[in-house]
C-alpha cells in the first residue's frame, strides 16, 4: 500500500473506532479512547509487517464493535467485548498479555478508575 493511502487508511480506522465508543458507557469510552490514543501512537513506527497484523486486528475489533452497537439499536441491554481464543492469546507477546489482563480488570472493576459522570442538560 502507498504511504498516502496506508496513512488515509489508518486515520480511517481511527475515527471510525473513536465514533462507535461513543455509543459506549461514558466511563469505558474514556477508558477504550484512551487504549485506542496510546495504541496507534505505539504503532507508529511499526514495520510493515507488524502495521499490517495491527491494521488488521482493529478492523477486526472495529466490526465486531460495530455488529454490537448494531444489535444494541432497540435494546436497552449494552453488551460490549468478547472473548479471546486460546489460540489468538499464543500469538500475544508477554507484555500485550499484560496490557489485556490490565484493560479487562479495569473494565470490570465496579469502581472504574474513569468515574465520569454525563454532563446534565440544564433546564
């Protein structure tokens, strides 16, 4: 892929994955915003080996997303994420397992570090 249409296709993704966290909860928007920021500046300098397998596993995480804000349309019920195989965790590197087990504990703790609050309309 050119530079111009690798650099178009990546900024893409980004804003696409940025707009589906905003039918999020607020306080896993801030959460999944910040992971989402911090993960594609990380990837900047990636080869075009390791760009192309982290190309493809947010499309991935972008359609799986965007199938579950799909089904949510009509339902009160938010249900976010899903489950990892055994086989796609042998892929991770220690240190991405590590930012897993860190992103899934902070996610399901009831006292999220990002206790935001939605801002009320003023009346």
């Amino acid at each position: 892929m050119a530079p111009a249409a690798h650099v178009s296709a990546v900024r893409s993704l980004y804003k696409r994955i940025l707009m589906l966290h905003r039918f999020m909860p607020i306080d896993l928007r801030a959460l999944g915003d910040q992971y989402v920021k911090d993960e594609f500046r990380r990837h900047k300098t990636a080869s075009a080996e390791e760009a192309t397998r982290f190309m493809a596993e947010w499309q991935n995480y972008k359609d799986t997303l965007q199938t579950q804000v799909l089904e949510v349309v009509g339902n009160k019920k938010l249900v976010f994420g899903s489950d990892l195989s055994e086989e796609k965790l042998k892929d991770f590197q220690d240190e991405q397992i590590g930012q897993i087990y860190e992103l899934m504990l902070e996610s399901t703790k009831p006292n999220r570090q990002f206790d935001i609050q939605e801002e009320e309309t003023p009346k």
